[in-house]
C-alpha cells in the first residue's frame, strides 16, 4: 500500500460527499438551536430541583454529551445505511475502469470509502457535535435555568469532562468498527456479489437459518453470536455498566476531572480485556475474508 496514493483516495472521497456529510452534521443541531427558545423541556428549575448541588454543571454537561452523541448517531446511520452501496457505486456510475486504470492496488481503493465511512466521518461528527455542544449546553442552561444559570457552571470542569469523554468515544468509536466490521464487511461483499439483492438476501438468510438451527437442532448458536457481537459493539464506544465504574449522573458532578478520567480509563481497560473473545477474532477473521471477496470481485467487475 502506498500512503500517498491513499491519502489520495480519502481526499477523493471528502471532495465528493463531504457536503452531504456536513449538512448531516450541522444542520440537526443547529436547528434545534434555532427552536430551543420556542419549545419546552421541561418544567422550569426541574433539574436544578433533582440535583440541588450541581443541576446547572448537570444540566450543561448533559446538554453538551447528548448534542455530541446525537450527531454521531445521526452521522454513523447514514453511513451505516449507504455502506452496502459502495461495493457497486464505481460500477453503477461507470467510473470502475477510471480507477482500475490508476496506479492503485484493490485494498487502497475499497479501503478508502470503508474507512471514511466506518470511521474517519463518524469521529469527524463526534468532534463537530462536541464543538456545537458548547453552544448547546449554554443555550439548555439558560432554558432550564435562566441567565443566572450560566454564572452557576462551573465551566472549567464540564468543559474538562467533556474533552476526556469525548477522547474515550473518539477511541470507542474505532473499537466499534473492528467490532462490527465482520458484519459491515458481510453485507458489502454480498452486495458486490448479488448487487441489490445481496444484503436482504443475507439478512434474511441469516435470520432464517438462524431460526431453522434454533427450532429444528435447539442451538441458538447465530443470533447469540449476533447479540454478542452488537452488544460488545455498544460497550466497546461506550460501555455503561455497573461492572466498568461508571458513574449515575447525580454523582458525576461530585468528581474533579482527573477522577472523572480515571473512571474512564477503567471503563476503557475493561473494553479492551473485552477483545480476548473469541468471537471477536473470529469475528477479525470473517471480516478480512469478506474484505477478500471485495478485492476479488473488484478485479473482474464485468
């Protein structure tokens, strides 16, 4: 692999979408900005009610977590949505023999659009939600609490908490990809074999034979390795339970910022003890199959 020449394709795919993928980022958030004044949240002083000791610093750091959260799910569903298109998107609009003639290998041109879509934009929203949660969290403080609110943050600490959770996403984030990428890769491969019909067909077969095997032979062998596999996804971007340290909000505010990363530490080592499963290197190992049937099918596009 040349890095060069990868860097190259990335900056292809940025120049062609990057307008759909902002627009996804921004205008969400902005939005709800723009009708924050005119809707209703909640009953005025609520939070301040519920946590008496530290509603205004809860009220901003939760404004701020949840508008940087909600733009990378809005973001990583798009992307998720679209994936399977991109094994066929270089054959449906006749541009394969372009790129078959430049002088790039087939794991730099499929790597590419994987990775900018599976990562490179979602980390992107992450970081472009935690920027317009700033905003976000003043403009819900002021909502919930008034102009005094504002003076009640403690905006050095919910700030600081902010940079370290979003450090622990932006790295959960690629934890989840690798966590996902047998099943992301399965669907593109079978949509670069059977075209449109290709990720139905393997949803459905999966679902039937997992049905047949659970019914006919009592092992429900498919859908636990499924469940495991998504729910390890979730934990591995942010695990939230009570075995990893993770704090309840009404505490959270109780902590100084070098503790609140010591939670999040703990919370990470425990994700990355997590990656001894077998069935995520089984799980590795399905994906860079399924990422060979792309390279295969590339080579011979007719």
């Amino acid at each position: 692999m040349n890095l060069q020449r990868f860097k190259t394709l990335l900056l292809r795919e940025w120049m062609q979408h990057r307008l759909g993928w902002l627009m996804v980022m921004v205008l969400p958030p902005l939005l709800v900005l723009a009708l924050l004044p005119f809707g209703q949240l909640g009953p005025d002083g609520a939070l301040d009610k519920e946590f008496p000791a530290h509603g205004a610093d809860i009220v901003a750091f939760g404004a701020m977590s949840l508008t940087a959260l909600g733009v990378f799910a809005m973001s990583w569903c798009v992307n998720m949505f679209s994936l399977s298109g991109l094994a066929r998107r270089d054959n449906q609009d006749r541009s394969i023999e372009f790129w078959l003639s430049l002088p790039a290998t087939h794991v730099e041109s499929i790597g590419a659009p994987v990775l900018m879509s599976t990562l490179l934009i979602p980390m992107l929203a992450l970081c472009v939600g935690g920027a317009i949660g700033v905003a976000m969290s003043a403009a819900v403080v002021v909502k919930l609490l008034g102009l005094g609110g504002l003076a009640q943050v403690h905006w050095g600490t919910v700030w600081g908490m902010g940079l370290v959770g979003l450090a622990r996403v932006l790295l959960g984030t690629v934890l989840m990809a690798l966590w996902l990428a047998p099943i992301t890769l399965a669907l593109m491969a079978a949509s670069a074999w059977l075209k449109r019909w290709g990720a139905p067909l393997l949803i459905g077969g999966t679902l039937v034979g997992g049905a047949v095997l659970k019914k006919v032979y009592g092992t429900g062998i498919v859908f636990d390795l499924l469940t495991a596999q998504l729910n390890d996804a979730g934990y591995a971007f942010l695990r939230m339970d009570k075995t990893t340290g993770a704090v309840a909000p009404e505490h959270l505010m109780n902590l100084s910022v070098s503790e609140f990363a010591q939670q999040m530490l703990t919370n990470l080592q425990d994700v990355l003890a997590q990656m001894a499963a077998p069935h995520f290197v089984g799980g590795l190992l399905i994906a860079a199959a399924c990422f060979g049937l792309l390279m295969f099918k590339r080579s011979r596009p007719a």
